[in-house]
C-alpha cells in the first residue's frame, strides 16, 4: 500500500506516525472527514429527531430494550458465525 504514496505521502505518514496518539487520531478523523465530501446540512437535525424519538419509545416502555451484551454477541455470530471471546 505504501507503493501507492509519493515520496511526499511516505514522509507525511511517518511524521504522522510520530505524533501522540491523541493528535493522530484527530488528524485521522480530518483525513476521513476529506473524503467524505461535503456535510448533509439535514444530518444534524434528523440524527436530534431520531435521538429524541427513540428516547420517547425508551421512557414509555424501558423494558423493550436489550442488554447491549447479547445484542453484541448476536451480531458477532452473524458476521463470523460463532461467537468471539471478549
């Protein structure tokens, strides 16, 4: 993969490789939000709407929700059709 990068690109990743962990992560998060192109200016609305309506459907019947374990677990055996350790 590193074949693909110009001299530039190599130098940039290794001077990126050296940072603290925190700033590579934001700068991974910058690099990945590049590619993304732009925002969906209804994105941030509709996520609130959705947050909102699902935390209605939570406080008027708390016991519809799952236990986040065993929800894990199912989606691990869907994907790897067994279930992995954690």
């Amino acid at each position: 993969m590193l074949d693909d990068m110009s001299n530039q690109g190599q130098e940039l990743l290794s001077a990126a490789l050296s940072l603290p962990e925190i700033e590579r992560a934001v700068l991974a998060r910058e690099l990945i939000a590049s590619l993304d192109g732009p925002p969906d200016a209804d994105a941030e609305e509709a996520w609130a709407l959705e947050i909102q309506r699902r935390l209605e459907l939570h406080e008027k019947d708390p016991s519809r929700g799952e236990d986040w374990e065993k929800v894990k677990r199912r989606i691990e055996q869907k994907l790897w059709g067994k279930q992995i350790e954690s």
